[in-house]
C-alpha cells in the first residue's frame, strides 16, 4: 500500500493507495471515525454496482447508514441537487460529530465536499474516489465546488477531507470513455511537472501495461499535487500549474453544455491548443505540441479545436475564476516535464486561446 500524508498549516490528512481496499473500508474508517453516523454520498452509476456491498460493509462494522445517490452526470454539481442533499442530511439528523463518504468521481466529490464543508458550517468528512480523474486529482487538495450557469465551479470553497482512500480495482468498471478522460489528467501532470511519467506513458502499449502500472501512476500524480497544495493551499500561485489546458477545456465544456465532451476530452483540447499556440510564439521547445498530440491519440482523446463561437469563448474565459481585474494567469509550458505560470493582459487572450 502507498501512503502519503498531506501537511497544511490547520489540517493534515492521509491518502491511502491499494488494489482492494474498498473491501476493508470498514475497518480503516473505524480507526479514525468513532462515531455511528455516515452519510454516504454517491451517483446512480456507482450505486448500481457498489452501493450494496459498501454499504454492508459499513453496517458490518458497526456504521448507521443513510445512502443519498444523485443522478450520475456534470448536471448534478448544481445548487439545485446540493439543496436536495442539504435535506437528506437533515432528515438524518446529522450533526457535526458524524461523518459523510462520498464515494464516486469527481462530481459526486466535489458536490458532496462542498455540502460537508457549508452545512452546519462543516461537517467532516472521508473520499472514496471512483474514477481515475477523480483519484489523481479532484479528491485530493481540498477543493470542493458547484456549478453556476455562467460557468463551471463559481460557487465553492477550501475543505479538506479526514482521509482519501484510493482502490484502482474500481476502474475496472469504468467505461473505457471515462477511464481515458481520467488519463487526460495523468498526461496533464507528466506536462507539467513529471517529464519521466509522460515517456512512460509513450510507452505502454496495452491497457493490461497500463492497468499493471496503475497504483505507480496514482502514487505519481497523488505526490505532485500533494506537493503543489502544500506548498500553496489556497491556489495563490503554484497550484495554478494544476489547471494547465483547463481555462480553455472549461470553455470548452460550457460551450457544450456539459454533453458533447467530458472533463478530461475538455482539458486535453486545452493543453494541446495552448501549447500550440505558446511554441508558435516562442514561449514552449518546438515539437511540445506534437508530443501532446501524440499522447492524446495514444489515449482516445481529441486534441482539435471544435467549431465554436470564438466570442463566447473568450466571454467565458474572462470569467475565470483566476482572473484578477485587467490581468489573468494562464499555465503554459517551456517544454514537457516544465509548466509556468505566464501572466497575460484580458486583452492579449485571444493570442493564446484560439
């Protein structure tokens, strides 16, 4: 088992990496929750195949359930779902000294999060990530959130869980679109920051390679963003470089309404558009973009910008929520393996962005 503790300035938490430890997930709570009451937060999809055998499991170990399960789908990081999960909390009596498990993927992470972190003003609480986005990244730092119609996670705050507890058996249920939108995200910090990941995942030739890899390619991404949050909690600066490819694949996403691509076909349209356009104008080694696209073939995802409506993108973009008055950071990179944090006028975006 791989573990990696996180040390921030007010809280510190584990992240516990193992085949199989959802078939434990019991007794592990039992060593640092010693209350009755969890919530468990999860989606349809997740809840069809798992949500029978974690909640026996739970029981098993002494746990009082109450199982809330949203619609599966982007569509439900909304303030509307979020008021129905207030209410199923409530109708549970749960109070601060009691506990809430989301377990699914991103969605169901960031919403459950966020409903933990605002309901009488914070209630604890554990991930269980389902998804391989979800795993690497989304479960880990803190960040919680819903979305607006204006824009994706407008509406959220910092809090961060008791624990995060990482089964890569779970992506073998995975519909193979969503285990390849969660290797958007891997490829994402190879470019970033881990030049030695990106050539491994060149590499690999089969899904089995990849699978017989899967707990060291968590284990690789989890230490980079543990890093990166540590040093930078409140995404002030170098937890910036997390969101490379993600200011255009957010775009991206809006433009569509959250169903033609997912989040991780979004982010990897991102990083290879910007790419292009930063080794166009000197700023990235020439031949980054065609490494990008490479790799983005290799892993069934789409590198081409759509047919969009470059107006509404660029209104989009200057939402961005790390956009301060005239000026935004963008990420960028000088070559794979080194992202950098460039700061660009609102009215130089359209340089970068399309």
């Amino acid at each position: 088992m791989y573990i990696l503790d996180v040390n921030l300035v007010h809280k510190s938490y584990s992240i516990y990496i193992k085949k199989g430890i959802i078939r434990d997930i019991g007794r592990k709570l039992r060593k640092i929750y010693k209350n009755e009451k969890i919530a468990v937060i999860t989606d349809s999809n997740v809840e069809k195949i798992y949500g029978k055998n974690i909640e026996d499991n739970l029981k098993r170990n002494g746990f009082l359930i109450e199982k809330i399960v949203v619609k599966s789908g982007e569509e439900s990081k909304s303030l509307e779902v979020l008021k129905y999960i207030y209410d199923r909390l409530l109708d549970f009596e749960i109070n601060r000294g009691d506990l809430i498990l989301t377990f699914g993927g991103g969605v169901v992470g960031d919403l459950g999060g966020f409903a933990a972190s605002t309901l009488l003003r914070g209630i604890p609480y554990v991930q269980v990530p389902t998804s391989l986005l979800a795993q690497i990244d989304s479960s880990i730092g803190g960040k919680v959130a819903v979305n607006l119609s204006r824009g994706k996670n407008l509406v959220g705050s910092f809090y961060h869980p008791e624990a995060v507890f990482i089964d890569p058996v779970l992506l073998e249920t995975l519909e193979k679109r969503f285990l390849y939108d969660g290797m958007a995200e891997v490829i994402k910090y190879g470019c970033i920051r881990d030049r030695k990941l990106f050539k491994n995942l060149l590499k690999y030739n089969t899904e089995k390679e990849l699978f017989d890899n899967i707990e060291e390619i968590i284990y690789s991404c989890c230490s980079i963003k543990k890093e990166i949050v540590e040093n930078d909690e409140k995404d002030k600066g170098e937890r910036m470089l997390l969101n490379f490819g993600h200011t255009l694949g957010h775009a991206v996403e809006k433009y569509f309404k959250y169903e033609k691509y997912t989040h991780g076909e979004a982010v990897a349209i991102g990083m290879y558009n910007i790419t292009r356009r930063s080794e166009e104008q000197g700023m990235t080694e020439k031949g980054t973009a065609n490494l990008i696209k490479e790799i983005l073939n290799k892993y069934y995802l789409p590198y081409k910008m759509p047919d969009m409506d470059k107006e509404e993108i660029i209104k989009t973009i200057n939402l961005d929520k790390k956009n301060k008055g005239s000026e935004m950071n963008i990420v960028l990179l000088k070559k794979i393996g080194e992202g950098y944090i460039k700061k660009i006028k609102k009215i130089d975006v359209k340089k970068y962005f399309y």
